[in-house]
C-alpha cells in the first residue's frame, strides 16, 4: 500500500492502457494511503461544518479562495491549500492523466473541482446520477478531456457507487441528452443530462457497478456514459472529482461559481 503521496509514482502496465484504451476507465487502487483519505475526510467535514453545509449538498471549486471569501477569512485559506495540493496536483493522478493523454508534464491542466460527499443518511444520499457523460459539460473538443476521481470510502453498490458503460466511448461523439439540474438539484431530484433515450442497446447490455477499495483513483474518459447509485446504506461515499484537459483545447467556462478554468497542476 502507497504510503505517502511523495513515493514514487505510478508506472501503468500495458494490460491497464489496453483496458482503458477498451473500455473508456481505469481504476488505480491505493493510489492514496488509508492516512491520507482519513486527512482529505477530516477537511471536508470542517469544510461542512463552516459553510453551514448541514444537508452535505455538492461543493465546487474548494481550491479557489476567492470563491469562498464569504466563509474563510486571510487565516484560512489552508483549505484551498490543501485541496490544490493534496489532491489536485496528487502526483499519482497527474502521472497518470498525463500518461493515459500521452502527454509531456505541464500539458494536462484542471478545470474544476467537485466534492461529493453523498454521506449517509443525509438529504443527499439518495443522489442518483442519470446516465451522462462529462463531456457534454466541457465543452472541449471530443477526446480531450478526462474526469479523475479519488475515493476516499469504499464504494459499492449498496452505498451508492458508480455504473459504466464499458466501450461508449468509442462513438466518437456526444449523445444527445435531456438537460437537467447538475449542480445543487433539490434532493430526491436526479442530476445529469440524460442519455438514456440515445444510448445504443449494445452499451447497456454491458452496465457494470464501479465497486472501488479506499484510496482507489478513477478516470475516464469524457465521453464514456456513466451514472451512479443512491446511497442506501449507512456508510458514507465521499468522493473528489475533477475534470481535466489537454493544454490550450477550448472548452466552455460555465458560470459562477461552477466556473471553469485552465488551471495548472505541474
């Protein structure tokens, strides 16, 4: 097990490339040490109880200040520290995205941040994501962009974990989606543009539940559908997730506080 986010990092495999290249995923297990989730839930539950975020609803952008002024003063910007250092600029997740792009160090840029607590019991547990795909969000150039994902809880099925859509990413294009409500939907709402209507029978005939150990990195590929489980459980599944991007590919900035920016993380 990695014992801290400074060992060495990760080398993929041919057998992983093939399986990313096959099925749009991949699932990097102990890319962060049971010490270092421990940490990421601790600042996240602060981060809860300072904002007034007693229904533990979406966050985005934890890594800006400035979009947090009206709940952190000057002392307290070591949340936004932390989240950009520990867990944007992981040096696993950054090897990796820049390795499955095949790109140089510094080519691969974030754009945002979410934390999605889903913590049990909670008006958010029951969260369940259409089937969708982030691309459709970015607005980048088809190909360009990957979502990275750290658990920092064991995710099954029971408590709410994602669902894949192994190979759908391989159309080469967006499907077409109902827009709904992505971002602080009112709870028992599902959030996600929809692609269920336009999804070739052939990818759901392959659905598969995402179950990940603590500590597990996933990424996948901006096109490739997914959803996920509400959790029914009484354990939490607490996740950080972020979208990324090929250096200078356009893609749309959004608005408020989901703003999307090229931000560096070398």
């Amino acid at each position: 097990m990695r014992e801290s986010i400074f060992d060495q990092p990760i080398q993929l495999t041919p057998e992983q490339f093939k399986f990313y290249e096959d099925n749009g995923y991949l699932v990097v297990e102990n890319a962060l040490s049971h010490s270092e989730c421990d940490k990421a839930l601790e600042v996240l539950e602060y981060h809860a109880k300072k904002s007034g975020n007693k229904n533990y609803a979406a966050v985005m952008n934890l890594d800006r200040p400035e979009e947090w002024r009206h709940v952190y003063g000057q002392n307290d910007h070591w949340i936004h520290r932390y989240v950009r250092q520990m867990l944007v600029k992981h040096p696993v997740l950054v090897t990796v995205l820049e390795t499955l792009h095949q790109k140089k160090p510094g080519e691969v840029v974030l754009m945002q941040t979410m934390v999605l607590y889903k913590k049990a019991g909670s008006d958010y547990a029951g969260q369940a994501w259409n089937p969708h795909q982030d691309g459709c969000y970015h607005g980048a150039p088809f190909g360009t962009t990957l979502s990275a994902n750290i658990a920092f809880t064991d995710h099954d099925r029971e408590n709410g974990c994602l669902f894949m859509f192994p190979g759908s990413h391989k159309e080469g294009r967006f499907f077409e989606a109902v827009e709904t409500s992505s971002y602080r939907e009112k709870p028992g709402q599902k959030p996600g543009h929809d692609v269920s209507a336009s999804l070739p029978e052939k990818y759901k005939s392959r659905v598969v539940d995402l179950n990940l150990k603590k500590g597990s990195l996933f990424i996948f590929h901006g096109g490739v559908a997914h959803g996920s489980h509400p959790n029914v459980s009484d354990r939490d599944r607490t996740t950080f997730s972020a979208p990324y991007k090929i250096v200078g590919a356009p893609f749309s900035t959004g608005h408020g506080i989901s703003k999307r920016m090229e931000i560096p993380v070398r």
